[in-house]
C-alpha cells in the first residue's frame, strides 16, 4: 500500500551505469596519456579511437531519460537533480502540480531469462505528463508490484491507470494448464 507522501528515486541502476562508463573513459584516457608518455604511439591511437567511441555513445544517450527522484503528494510532485560525481543526469527536475499529469502507465518489459535463472518482468510506473510537463517514472519494480504501485497511485491521485508494453515490443501471456 502507498502512502502520501512518497519519496521516490528510480535512477540506482542509471547511477550505477554511468559510474562504470566514466570509470571506463578515465582508465582509458589515463591509458592514452600513458602510451604517448611511453612513446607506444600505435597502441595510444588505438586507445584514443576507443575513447572517442565511447564518449560518441554518451553523447547519444544524454537524452535518454534515466528515472527520477523525489516526493510525490497528493497536490503535486517534487523532482530533484540527480548526480554521480560532477555528472547530472537527465532527469526531470522541478515542481508540477498533480493536474499537469493525465494518467499513470504502467510500461513492461520483459527481462530474458539466463541459463540457471527464470526471466521475469519488469514494470515502471510513470506519471504522464500533459502539454509542456514531462513524464516522470517513480517506480520501478517486478510487473505485479508495479501494477499495485500503479493502482494505489490511481487511486490516492484520482489519475486513470494503464498497462502498456515498452515501446517497440510486444508482450504475448500465455496460461499454461
């Protein structure tokens, strides 16, 4: 069961990506510095082509959202910046009253399952913006939490909800029995 207040911070796995990908960019431009200090031009070149890739691929996804956090109440949400080390995130940040938001979306996505292991669903639970208002994921959790979460939400906020599947893919539920 939710209750108002909610503190909400759905950017863990986002910091923890972004803190394994400038930590690979530093390694790879201190190897840079060390190759050309060592005078192993080739392998300096090499290191510097990967560098540039990478931060290539960073610069793509800077406008990927990556969560939110904050404080939802029952007249409005409370997002605030998102930093890991002197890089912020792109994360909605500001204050939007409660009727800026049309509905809540629960949006799936189906993890594969690994040898060993079963997959499992996933669910985020967004606020969906209206007009200028960004869309703001304040859950994020197996799809039968998330679907409570949502309804919860629903309810305490009056917002209608709804279960979609991640853009691009298709969900297909099968009863076995």
């Amino acid at each position: 069961m939710i209750v108002l207040p909610y503190a909400f911070d759905t950017t863990a796995v986002w910091q923890r990506i972004v803190k394994i990908v400038l930590t690979i960019g530093g390694v790879l431009l201190l190897s840079v510095v060390g190759g050309l200090a060592t005078g192993k031009f080739g392998g300096a070149i090499g290191l510097a082509i990967a560098a540039a890739i990478l931060f290539w691929l960073v610069r793509r996804v800077r406008g990927f959202p990556m969560g939110a956090a904050g404080t939802l109440t029952e007249t409005g949400i409370a997002t605030r910046p998102v930093r890991v080390w002197w890089y912020s995130l792109p994360v909605p940040v500001g204050q939007y009253p409660i009727d800026r938001f049309e509905s809540i979306r629960v949006v799936e996505r189906v993890i594969m399952p690994q040898p060993g292991n079963s997959g499992r669903n996933t669910g985020s639970v967004q606020l969906v913006g209206k007009g200028g208002t960004p869309d703001i994921e304040v859950a994020f959790q197996d799809i039968d939490s998330a679907i409570v979460i949502a309804q919860d939400l629903g309810t305490l906020l009056h917002l209608p909800v709804a279960r979609v599947d991640a853009p691009g893919t298709r969900t297909a539920r099968v009863t076995l029995g």
